[in-house]
C-alpha cells in the first residue's frame, strides 16, 4: 500500500490583528484544548498567555520602529478534546521570503501556520514484519478535523490573500505568498518599519 497517501498536512497561513486573533481563541474555550510551547518542558500556556504570546509578535512586526529585543516566537501544540476523541494540532510562526534587488532581504514578512495532519498512522505486520499506513484522519477524528475547519473557516472570513510589491532586480514585482491577511493587518503593516525599509507597497487594498 502507498505509504505516501494521506500524508502531509492540512494548513493555512494567516496574519490578523492581536484582537482578531483572541476571537479565534474563543473557539477553543470549550473544547478542553491545552497549548503547550515546542519546548523541553512542555511549558502549558492559558488562552491569555497564548494570546500575550501573539500580541507581542504582532507588534514586533507592525510598530514604526523596530524593537531592538529579539524576533519574538509563537509556536505551539495544541491538543483538543471532543467527546472520547482526543487529537490536535500545530501553530507556529514563519518567515515570508521577498526580493530585494536581486536577492532575498535579510527581513522576512510574519505569519502564523496552523497545520493538521492529514493522515492517522495505523500499524500493521504481515510476514516481512511491521509497517505502518496513513489512513485518511477524517475517517479516525471527524470531530477534531470539522473543529479545525472551523477555525480555519473563522479566520478566512475575516482574510483575504496578501498581496505585496516588492524590489525586485530590476523594477517593482508583486509578490504572491500563500498568505491570508485581514484589512486592520494590512493597515499596520503598510506603515510598519519593514515596510518602510524595504519600499514594499501593499496590493489589493
């Protein structure tokens, strides 16, 4: 059998303004979801400490002057509990590369990805040993999977895709990142110091 079928992820790449966000988060309120930080200790975090986490990424990004502490993280496991079914997912901060003049700028344009695995491992064995396949995760945790619809639903309807220009080698170039983003976020970053330094133009608006 095709081991590769059903793998990868399901994912959606997003930048919304902090109380956009906790609107999100309310999801999550009654589904016993726990985050944890993708460290050694597992660190569990609250929904308002998940929400402080997002804030001050945010606003790294959108103030006029860059902060000079460190490129905050945002990166988490999140487990849900729906009934006797228990799965989760993942969030965590990326980078979206664009040109500067012919090669890429040292900065990077923030998002969150929200993934969710498209495949249930299910082990087997036959006479040459074990192995295992991916069957289709809808078919093993509907009620995680229609949750993460949900959110991602949520968070589309107040996004639409980022559209930006940016210096290329030699003229002005719009960028297509696989990036949604709502209009308050597109309104800060316009006037934030990335903006600013690189010359990049904000599209669609």
């Amino acid at each position: 059998m095709d081991k590769l079928k059903n793998s990868g992820f399901y994912k959606l790449r997003f930048f919304i303004r902090p109380e956009e966000f906790e609107s999100v988060l309310k999801h999550f309120e009654h589904k016993q979801a726990q985050f944890h930080l993708i460290n050694y200790a597992q660190t569990e975090h609250d929904l308002k400490q998940v929400y402080e986490a997002y804030q001050t990424f945010y606003y790294y990004f959108t103030t006029e002057e860059k902060r000079n502490e460190g490129l905050p993280f945002f990166v988490y496991s999140i487990s849900v509990a729906s009934d006797n079914e228990s799965s989760g997912f993942f969030a965590r901060n990326e980078g979206v590369y664009f040109p500067y003049y012919g090669q890429w700028a040292e900065d990077e344009l923030p998002c969150i990805l929200l993934s969710f695995p498209k495949g249930f491992q299910i082990d087997l064995e036959d006479e040459k040993g074990k192995y295992y396949i991916y069957e289709d995760i809808r078919d093993h945790k509907p009620l995680t999977y229609t949750f993460f619809d949900e959110i991602t639903g949520a968070i589309k309807k107040m996004t639409k895709p980022l559209r930006f220009s940016a210096h290329d080698a030699d003229a002005m170039k719009e960028q297509k990142p696989s990036v949604r983003i709502s209009h308050g976020a597109i309104h800060d970053l316009s006037k934030s110091w990335i903006f600013n330094k690189y010359g990049l133009v904000m599209g669609g608006k």
